[in-house]
C-alpha cells in the first residue's frame, strides 16, 4: 500500500484562521475525486469534464497524493476552491543518474478565493512534505514564472518551441539504416513506454513519465474526438527491426494551399542517432508539408546541424521550462557527478530555511562530498540560484553579473561552472 504523508498540520491551521478546510482528497471515492478534477480542469480555464472523461483520467492519477481546500460557507462547498497534487518521481541529474524528486502539480486556487494566501499555504506544505520524506528536491512546471520564485524556486531547464521550413531544412544527415512504419496511435501507444523509459537517464532534466501522461498526448484522454482522429503515430525500427523511437503528429487542414500543410509534431523521441535520423528526414521529407511546428524541443537539438540551411530552424519561443527547489543540500548535491574537481564553501540563503547553511563542497574524481561548515565562504548564493545551477543548465558567472550571486573570491563561480557544467543540455520533453 502505498504511503501518503498525512496533511500538513501548520498549513492547515493557517488556512482554519480563514474558515478554511485543507484536507487529503479520497481519490478511490468519485464523489470526492471527481469535483476535485472539475476544479482543477476549471482553475487551468479548461472545459467541463465529461463523465466518460472523468471515468478516463481518474485511474491515470489516483496514485497522487491529492489535497484540496473546502469552503463550507460557499455556494457548492463539495466543490474544491485550491487543488495541488504531487507524486515521489525521478529526475535525471548529469552522470546518467537519477534523484528522487517531489512531483508538484495542479496547483489552482479559484478565482473567488485568490489573493488570500492559499497557495502559499498548499506550497509550504508541500514543501514540508518533501522535507519530512527526505526527497531531497521539488520540481514542477509553471503556467506564469513570477509565482513560484518566492518558494525558493527556480528554472533549471530551457525547452523552445520550433518553426521548421521545410522547403530550406534539405536533410543532409546520415542515411538512416532502419525503416519508418506507420502505427495505429491506440498500438503504439502500447510501444511507447520502454522507449521513453530507455532515453531517461540520457537527458538531465527528464522525468520518469506515468502512463496518462502518455494518454494524455497520443488524444486518449481527451473529450475532443475530432483531435484524436487527426493523430498520426510513426515508430523507427533499426536495421534488426528492433523500435527505436517514434514520432506523433497532427496535420492542419489547409484546402487553400494543398502543398504547403502545416505538420505539429507533439512528440518525437528516438533512443539512438540513427532513429533521431529516421524521424527527422521523414518529416521533413513529407510531401504537400512546408512547415513542422515543434513545441518542447531542447535549445540544444542536433537538428540544426543535419539541414541544409540552419536558419529553416527557427526558435520560436524560447522559455523557462523544469523549475527545481532544493530542500537537502548534501542530498541533491551528491546525487550528481561533477566536470571539474572543485574545493568550495557555499553560504546558501533561504527564506524558508530548507536549505539554509554554510557547506563546504568538494569534488574529487566527479563525485561530490558536502559537509556542514564555520569557514568562512567563498560564495554565497540562495537556494534558488543553487536549484537553478544544479543541473548545469544555467551560469553561476551570469548570477554574479545580474547581482544574484555574491562572489567572495576570485573566480569562484567560474569554478563552480566548470564544476556544475553539464555535456548534455539539460532538457524536460514534457509537461506536467
Ligand atoms: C497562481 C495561483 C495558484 C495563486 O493562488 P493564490 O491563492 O491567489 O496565491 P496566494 O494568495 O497564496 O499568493 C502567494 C504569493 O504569490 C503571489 N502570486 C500569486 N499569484 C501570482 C501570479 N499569478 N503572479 C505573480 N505573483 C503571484 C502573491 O502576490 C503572493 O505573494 P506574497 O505572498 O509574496 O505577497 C492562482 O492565481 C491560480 O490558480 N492561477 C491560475 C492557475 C495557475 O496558473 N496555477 C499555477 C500553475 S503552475
């Protein structure tokens, strides 16, 4: 039986000051589950869910350890008025490695209670929860990057969205050696899992992913028949048949001008260079297509340098993606290997004293050893610029020049840097 940390007394008692009600929500009980959803679709602007759909979503995330606030004195007081779920998952660090991280999603406050100190309250909690459980790090994915810096957050991971014409994008890549097949979306889904499962621990940054997550993607779990119609699914077997990666898309009708459809390509994941090779040339090589639309990819993608013309790759929305807040220091900051050995102090800030402390940091040989320290630190930095750096996403040099990092020797985040660098960009393919 799986655990669930109970609700968090001291939140609790902060909202109980407002006549509120924070509890665990049953999510075996539709009854309880079901209005929990409804208010969760409702605080992300979504549609009513249907009962079919609910029926759908509700077995995909009822392992979610899922709390709601209840406003007795309110018109439907069954109705949740501030939804957050969250899971134990697994993030990828540099080193093909993995750290158990605190999964935060849902986070929604309705309208009619904003601005009352709500999500403040569901968040410390849930940062107490990941404390109290020694996962030494909370992560989420964020609708508006001006609420969760507050807590201590920070982004750790850029994703882009790419605009690809096709008509300049000529592949120039290798040959590939297997073979592109045509899947029904309902059989490849099926496929699917082992593939993203064998690409985790490439990629800092990646989650383990959970099957309705994937439902959700390939149109399962959703009330609009008329998407779900519209999927393709491509898979790429190797030169022995053996899947190596696939790709999903939509096609947008365009009756005007037959040749130049437009193709979204919702996920593309391939486990070897040559599958990367398959998938790509074969959308770009798609007839009656002039444009790929690509959200989510990484700022880093080898795509650019397998086309003809490396402009036909346009970013067009470059943001924030994997925001991380540490709560254990020695415990996050061990989990990965190291570029560079290194020999630090590090006063780090926090406002919610998590991770507050002076650590002296040392790297021999990649690994690192954390120890609590009275010297006197070389750098002092807040917890959310260490959750920003951790993966090797982002520059310590670049927080000193914006004010954030206080360097108190020479060329201490430098150090840090080559320390801190990561050989593979640090990228989270997915929403959640
Ligand atoms: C974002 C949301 C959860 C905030 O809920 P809330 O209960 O109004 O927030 P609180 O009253 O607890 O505010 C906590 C702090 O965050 C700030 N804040 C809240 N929402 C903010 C926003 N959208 N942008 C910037 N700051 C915000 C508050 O000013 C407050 O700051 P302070 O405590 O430092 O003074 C709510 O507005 C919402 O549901 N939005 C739509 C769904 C969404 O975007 N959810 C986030 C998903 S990642």
């Amino acid at each position: 039986m799986r655990f669930t940390p109970p609700i968090d007394p001291t939140s609790a008692a902060a909202l109980a000051r407002h006549d509120l009600d924070f509890r665990l929500v049953d999510t075996a009980d539709r009854a309880d589950f079901a209005p929990w959803l409804q208010a969760d679709v409702r605080g992300f602007l979504g549609s009513r869910m249907s009962d079919e759909l609910l029926d759908n979503y509700m077995p995909g995330i009822a392992d979610r350890r899922t709390t709601g606030v209840y406003d007795a004195s309110a018109a439907e007081p069954a109705v949740t008025v501030a939804t957050v779920n969250s899971w134990q998952t697994a993030l990828t660090v540099p080193g093909h490695r993995d750290v158990p991280a605190w999964g935060i999603s849902s986070v929604t406050v309705a309208p009619t209670h904003r601005r009352r100190g709500i999500a403040r309250a569901m968040l410390e909690s849930e940062l107490r929860v990941t404390a109290a459980q020694g996962i030494p790090l909370a992560i989420l994915t964020v609708s508006e990057s001006t609420i969760y810096s507050r807590f201590g957050f920070a982004p750790a991971s850029l994703t882009t969205d790419l605009e690809i014409d096709t008509r300049r994008a000529i592949w120039k890549g290798p040959q590939p050696q297997g073979r592109v097949h045509f899947v029904a979306v309902e059989t490849l889904r099926e496929q699917v899992l082992p593939l993203i499962e064998a690409k985790r621990l490439a990629t800092p940054g990646e989650i383990a992913t959970w099957p309705h997550l994937w439902d959700r993607t390939f149109g399962l779990a959703s009330d609009d028949k008329s998407a779900k119609d519209k999927l393709r699914g491509i898979r790429y077997d190797d030169a022995e048949g053996e899947p190596r990666g696939f790709a999903l898309y939509t096609i947008d009708d365009n009756e005007t001008h037959y040749s130049e459809h437009n193709v979204n390509v919702l996920s593309l994941v391939a486990t070897t260079d040559d599958a990367y090779a398959g998938l790509w040339s074969h959308l770009l090589e798609l007839d009656l297509v002039s444009k790929l639309t690509v959200p989510l990819r990484s700022t880093d993608e080898p795509l650019r340098h397998l086309v003809s013309d490396f402009r036909a790759v346009h970013d067009v929305n470059t943001r924030d993606h994997l925001w991380i807040r540490i709560v254990d220091v020695e415990a996050a900051l061990t989990a990965r290997t190291y570029s560079a050995p290194l020999d630090l102090v590090l006063e780090v800030t926090d406002s919610l004293d998590f991770a507050a402390g002076t650590y002296r940091l040392v790297v021999e040989s990649g690994e690192a050893s954390v120890t609590p320290s009275d010297a006197t630190p070389d750098i002092t930095l807040s917890v959310n610029e260490l959750s920003s750096i951790y993966l090797g996403g982002f520059s310590a040099q670049t927080y000193v020049r914006a004010g954030l990092i206080g360097e108190h020797v020479p060329d201490a985040a430098a150090h840090l840097d080559r320390a801190f660098h990561s050989s593979v960009t640090p990228h989270l393919p997915v929403w959640f």
